[in-house]
C-alpha cells in the first residue's frame, strides 16, 4: 500500500468528499489522540473524517517531553493498572508499529541516601522493568541496573560528586512528537481517511436533540461548509470545552489545563551518555538526550489563559535552571538555552487545586445523542484512547462493526524500516549522502525515505542542508510541504522539523530560504514568502519576549504581540 501525499490539491479533494457525503465517524482535532482515532475508525472501515484547526499537533502533542513511558512516579501513586497499561503501548510502539519513530533511551537517577532509597527506588524501578516483561511487550530494552557513585560518575561526568551516593539506571523510549503525529494522519489517510488541517469546527449540526455532524471553516480558502456525520468525536483536549460551547452545554466533566515548559541547550552544554531523571518538590525533572541537544523539563503548573501560545515566563526558566543546576558540576545560564517552548496538558479536573495531582487517566463519554467526547489521558497511551472513542462512538451506529485492529497496523514508514537500515552505507552511496545523513532520514520517515531521496534525484541541490540549520536537508522543506501537508512557514520550522529550538536565532536565519523552497509547491508569490517570513520573525520576537516577562500574565501579553498567520 503506498501512503498517499498530504499535498495541496489532496487537502482540497479531502474537504471536498467531506462536503459531499455522509461520514460514519467525523473526528475534531488532529492531535495524537484525534490522529489516532481516525486510524482506529477507519481500519474498522468505516467512511472517516479528521479535521484540524490548524495543523497537526500544533497543540499539545507537538509540546511534549517526547518521551513514551510507563510513568515510574505513577507507580509511587500506586496506579499500576495506568503504568501497565503505557508499558504495553511502549512495548508495541517499540517493537511492531513504530520501531523507525520511538527509540529506547537511557536515564540515571542519582541517589541522595544510603541503603534505604537505594532499597526503594530500586524496588519501584524492578517492579516497572518486571511489569514491562508481564505485558509480553518489555523485549527489547535493557534491564535496569545499580550503580556506584564512581560508576555513575563515569556514565554522568557532569554530575557534582556531592550530589549523589550512587545510582539507578533504566530505560523507557522517546520519540519527536509532532512527527508522530503527521505520521499516524498519513497512515489514516492510506486506509482511506478523508483529512484536511487548517478547517475549523465553527458549529454542531442537530436534528432536534442528535448531533448529525459539523460546519467547517476552510482556514487557507476561505468559506463554510457542512460536514455530515452519524458520529462526531470531539477530541481537542485543553479545547474540549470550548467544543462543547457550540452545542451549548458543558458536558459531564471538565478539563483543565496545566502548562509544562522546557528548555533545549546543546549536546557539549552538559557532558553525560545518559539521560537524567531528578526529583524536585513537586513532581520530577528530566534532562532527555535530543540529537546534537538536550531537553530539559517540565514545569507543573495551573493555566487559564491564551491556550493557542501557551507562553514560558522568566520565572518558569530560572525554575528548571535552578533545579537543574543543583545537581550539576558546570552550572547552566539562560546563555546556554538555545530554545524554549510550553505546552498545556489537558488533565480532568478533579477536587485537588494542584495540577500536579489531577489524573492522567482518560475517560469517554457520549454527552449528546451523536457526539462522543474523549479526554485526559497521556502521549503514550493515545492508541487506547482511540480505541476506545471508537469503542463508544460504534454505539451509536446501527450497523455491525468490527474491533479495533491498531495494535497489528504499523505506521507509515514501519514496514521495512530495519532492512533499510541494515543497507544504509549502499543507500547512502547510490544517494550520493553521507551515511549520517541517510541515518538522520531513515530516523525521521522510515522506509519513506526514498520518497526523499526522489525528490533529491529530481533536484540535486535538495542535497544541501539548510543553512543556519545544517541537521535538515533542503529536500525535507519541500516534502514536509509536498507530503505532509504543512501549509506554511511555521509548520515546517516548528513541527516538520524542530529548527525553531534546536537553533539558538530560533529558525530566523533559515527563514527565508524555507519559504522560497515551500513557495512552488503551495503557489505563493513573492509577497506571501515575504509575509510568511515577516510573521515568523515576530513571532519568535514576541516569543523571546514573552520569557523575559515575570510572570504567566505579562508573558501572555507578550506573546499575542505576533497574530496568526492568515493567508493572502
């Protein structure tokens, strides 16, 4: 099956056949839970919808801690059954759909105490590595094991010695979230779901008391058109309310937001071979190997205000860099800090005032006749989320469907993956790349790597990296517009790449030279490339600005200095 291109004419006849017939499942919000449940709704075959706003991920699922996990502290919350159930899902991410996305990745926890904390963590730790083994999913990444101080100071130079006894070390996985995501639209659309970004729900269709589907606002065209549907998924997380809104009622619960932010600094910034996880008072943080980068976080904390640009304050920055630095032998300074960004975890509201306390578990419900609302929950455990959306949304068709197939339907990219990576250095030689290069993409699109490496045969200087952002070739700006539907700058420098943090000008100095590549395939003239990049540019100013605010407040107000961007 080959995985159809998400380019410019495909969104059009997407929105079109939407127009023009009833769906079985029609699926609000293109985050990793919406994502994955138009994959779930359409390989049960049934007729799909998924429509975004704005463009995948570019909420909460783009602003993760990129990391797949059982969550080793919701076992000191004594939620096993939430623990087993993410292992499996890591288990099978891992092994089975998406070995080219999710990777093992190592983590040190330095100990503070003799012999007790040693006893417990290292009991907490057996038990996630032995249920991991128990799911039948827990091949493949190895066992923890103990550390001396002079041990873990050798896999962890950059460790003060005063600041641990000894050590624990374990792995979970990590993966780049919004490429997931993208991956997981291709792969519904190849079993033939109808998907457009960029068309926001701005009404519920009802017939009497049954919602019977959607108004749709077609951001880049302009205009409204209905969308008819036997079943609506509303599944836009920190949003959920807000969706609820337009049939003028709540619902049965609701979702609060919690904003986490982190910060990127370069690879040479901290000299360790592993990742780290450190306690703080209120939750744990994590320092997470990212390519020629670390990700350090997050932050924990009640949110209320713009949900689109959640914004990071200089108050949350100096709160990781102190906790971080606590622990570190060369101190890191707001110098270092290549990027930052903040993103809001939809958490179900329950009766304690710390966000830090609401639950990552997720619930389903179908609040109106026709419409089902799924929420909560975490990164991890997205595919039974979907699942069970589906599970609920089936209710309410009058036909025979079959059950959720997802846990044995690779994502896009997953069938061949490893064989093609066994033949790098012949790819790389027939390319004409440097074996890393080949690596990096087969890292990124798996075995759709050659459908890079066409475009580069087409146009050999997509051969050239980005200049200013040298980790990126040219060709990937033209297949993220091409393939993925990115339908503008930002897309490509936030979430088809991740220039805008891993670059300490913030993607600014590549800008324009992504716009010219991007400007062909979408049709733009000089005055959009030079509009798209004028909007970039504020945007990253209004961002820097936003950080040097001391609070939630002013940096809100700081960040909705730069509007969105609206097409000529």
């Amino acid at each position: 099956m080959r995985t159809p291109t998400l380019g410019p004419a495909e969104r059009s006849e997407a929105l079109a056949r939407m127009a023009d017939q009833e769906l079985d499942v029609l699926v609000v919000g293109a985050g990793v839970v919406g994502a994955g449940t138009a994959l779930d709704a359409v390989t049960r075959g049934l007729e799909t919808g998924l429509v975004e706003a704005r463009d995948w991920a570019a909420g909460t699922s783009s602003r993760s801690s990129k990391l797949i996990h059982g969550g080793l502290r919701y076992l000191e919350m004594l939620d096993f059954a939430l623990v087993r159930e993410a292992l499996k899902e890591r288990g099978l991410l891992l092994q089975r759909l998406a070995p080219h996305l999710v990777k093992p990745v190592p983590f040190l926890y330095p100990l503070k105490h003799h012999v007790w904390e040693r006893l417990y963590a290292g009991s907490g730790v057996a038990l996630y590595d032995g249920m991991s083994l128990s799911s039948g999913h827990g091949r493949g990444l190895p066992a923890h094991r103990h550390l001396t101080r002079r041990r873990a100071l050798r896999v962890a130079p950059c460790l003060r010695k005063d600041a641990l006894v000894g050590a624990l070390q374990y792995y979970d996985a990590q993966m780049d979230d919004a490429r997931f995501v993208t991956t997981l639209v291709r792969t519904a659309a190849s079993y033939g779901a109808h998907v457009a970004n960029r068309a926001r729900v701005v009404g519920i269709l009802r017939e009497g008391e049954r919602v019977v589907g959607a108004r749709v606002h077609d951001m880049e065209q302009g205009g409204d058109f209905e969308v008819r549907a036997r079943q609506v998924v509303n599944a836009t997380g920190v949003w959920t309310d807000e969706t609820q809104a337009l049939i003028g009622e709540r619902g049965q619960f609701h979702v609060r937001a919690s904003k986490g932010i982190h910060l990127v600094v370069p690879k040479d910034r901290i000299h360790s071979t592993t990742g780290l996880i450190l306690r703080t008072e209120k939750s744990v943080l994590f320092v997470i190997p990212w390519g020629r980068h670390w990700i350090i976080g997050t932050t924990d904390t009640d949110w209320g205000l713009d949900k689109a640009h959640p914004a990071a304050s200089s108050a949350d920055i100096d709160y990781l860099l102190q906790h971080v630095n606590e622990v570190l032998a060369v101190p890191l300074t707001r110098d270092d800090v290549e990027g930052v960004y903040a993103g809001l975890r939809p958490l179900l509201a329950g009766e304690s005032d710390a966000t830090s306390k609401l639950s990552r578990e997720h619930t389903v419900a179908h609040v109106a006749p026709g419409l089902v609302v799924v929420a909560g929950g975490k990164y991890t455990t997205y595919r039974v989320m979907a699942k069970d959306a589906v599970d609920e949304a089936v209710h309410g068709l009058d036909q025979r469907v079959g059950p959720c197939v997802t846990e044995d339907v690779p994502l896009a990219g997953a069938v061949g993956y490893q064989a093609l990576w066994n033949g790098r250095v012949r790819i790389a030689r027939r390319a004409g790349l440097h074996v890393a290069r080949v690596e990096h993409l087969l890292n990124r699109y798996g075995s759709l790597t050659g459908e890079v490496l066409e475009l580069i045969a087409e146009d050999p200087s997509l051969s050239e990296p980005l200049a200013g952002a040298d980790d990126y070739l040219r060709a990937e700006v033209v297949y993220a517009v091409s393939h993925e539907g990115a339908r503008h700058l930002d897309d490509v420098l936030t979430r088809r790449t991740r220039i805008s943090i891993e670059t300490f000008d913030r993607g600014t100095r590549c800008a324009r030279e992504a716009a010219e590549l991007m400007a062909p395939v979408l049709g733009w003239g000089q005055e959009q490339i030079d509009k798209e990049v004028r909007h970039y540019e504020k945007r990253v100013e209004a961002e820097r600005e936003s950080q040097r605010q001391p609070d939630d407040l002013t940096a809100d107000a700081a960040r909705l200095g730069a509007p969105d961007i609206v097409p000529l």
